[in-house]
C-alpha cells in the first residue's frame, strides 16, 4: 500500500482525526519525528490539491473522491494483480504471498474494503490450497535435486575441478599471498594508470608485469596500495583478478584449498625454530 493510500485509510477509519493525533499513526514508519513530519505535510498538500482529503478546521476528513480512490486501488491493482497471478499455469508464489498479506492487513482494517474485494475476486480459498499443495511438490522437488547436485558437487571435487571464491583485498589477503607465492613467478596484466605509474619499468616485458624472487611481495604491496586496482594476478597455481576493492581467486578446488588453509604465521613459526 503507498504511503497515500494508508493515510486515505486511517481517515476513513478516524473521520475528523486531528494533526497530531494522524502524525502519531505513521510516525512508527520514520527514524526521526522530522522526516515523519516532513512525509506527512507532502502527502497532506498533494491530497487536498487532488481532493481527496478536506480540513474543518483543525480536523481532516477524507472526501468521496478519497473513498473512491481506496476502492479502486483494491479492485483495478491488488484484486486484478492476484487475480491474474492465479490465473497462470506457474504462478509466482512469493508475488502471490505478498499480495494476499497486504490482502489481508487491509481487510482487517476496513470491512467495505474487503467486501469490495470478494466481489471482485476471481480465486477463492480452494485455489490457494491447490496453491499450498504445488509448493509442498516443489519443495520435494527442489530437495530432490539438492542431494543430486551436492552429489555432482563432491564428484567433482573429486576430481579437483576449477573452483573459486571472492575476499577483500586488503593487507591480510596480500601478506597471505605474498606468502605463498614464496618467490615463484608472477605475471600480471593491467591497463590500469594508477597501477602503471607505481610499477618499475624493468619489471615490463611487452603487455605484462612479470617478477619473481623477492620483488613477489614488493609487487603485490603495490598493487595493494593502488585503491580499487584493476588487474590480472597469475601464479604458478592461482589467477587472481582484483577489481572494486575485492579479489576473485580461480585455479583448482585442491589449489584454493591449499590457499585458504595456508597460514603464513606456521611458516615463519617454524623458521625461527630452525
């Protein structure tokens, strides 16, 4: 329901209701008295510039034309939108869900509302049993193929297909990287100024950014602190693009794996102990 619309309600419901006393009604719907203030005045004016609201005095009614403009919203949008759902062969359950609340909500406020609505309406309670029933096949449905696809999943983890996740990159996921490269070479590719500028012209060769050894760290310490760098990171296991702030990891469900659990803390651990 627009916010119009509920106020046309309240007034058919509170004939003569003051200011305040409306303000009270939908100020729930606002974080601050202000803006709910502000919300109000606008629909007041445009209401009583259409006629659908009039004021006596400090007392505000909701006119015949305001009336009329209620029942039409109910019969020519909600009743038409539900009808024409239930009509279809693969109706839109959460559409119909949604509707049949606000259905609902505005029924138990106003009688005539609802009356002018089961005239109108062209499904009844049986269709949306026969509608419960669908959902509950579809629901077995989807479990169904939910064990299937899990299955396929773990197959294919089996046989260490491509995998992927997405992180921000920041200095932990760098520091991480950095880390397991461990020196192997590090093709990068971008067009990116910001990145282009900061990068030493010894390490181009033709369109790429190629290091290795210990400029892998430096490289990717640059790269990290270009904000939102764009670029193609490949390693030896990983390609890697960045972009918006994030990093969107590729390569092998064992390589992605090997990275996510590789703790560079464990390493430099056992460094110090040697």
């Amino acid at each position: 329901m627009t916010f119009n619309n509920s106020i046309l309600v309240i007034l058919k419901q509170n004939p003569g209701i003051d200011y305040n006393a409306l303000l009270s009604k939908i100020s729930s719907r606002y974080n601050t008295p202000a803006s709910a203030k502000s919300a109000l005045a606008r629909a007041l004016k445009d209401m009583s510039s259409f006629g659908l609201i009039k004021r006596e005095l400090s007392k505000i009614f909701i006119t015949s034309k305001g009336l009329s403009s209620i029942n039409l919203e109910v019969k020519d949008k909600l009743i038409f939108r539900l009808n024409e759902e239930f009509k279809k062969n693969s109706p839109n359950f959460d559409e119909i869900l949604k509707l049949l609340v606000v259905l609902n909500q505005r029924s138990s406020q106003d009688k005539e509302l609802f009356n002018n609505a089961r005239e109108n309406s062209s499904f009844t309670i049986n269709d949306i049993e026969e509608l419960r029933k669908k959902i509950s096949q579809q629901r077995k449905h989807l479990k169904k193929m939910n064990m299937v696809l899990e299955q396929q999943m773990h197959n294919l983890i089996a046989l260490d297909f491509n995998d992927s996740f997405e992180c921000a990159f920041d200095s932990v996921f760098s520091s991480k990287l950095s880390s397991f490269c461990n020196g192997q070479r590090v093709i990068v590719e971008t067009k990116d100024p910001a990145v282009l500028e900061k990068i030493p012209l010894h390490w181009v060769k033709q369109d790429s950014i190629i290091v290795e050894g210990e400029n892998v760290g430096l490289l990717i310490q640059l790269l990290g602190s270009v904000v939102f760098a764009k670029a193609m990171l490949y390693t030896p296991q990983l390609k890697i693009r960045l972009g918006t702030g994030k990093a969107f990891v590729f390569g092998s469900h064992s390589a992605l794996k090997s990275f996510i659990e590789f703790n560079p803390a464990v390493i430099v651990s056992q460094e110090k102990k040697e």
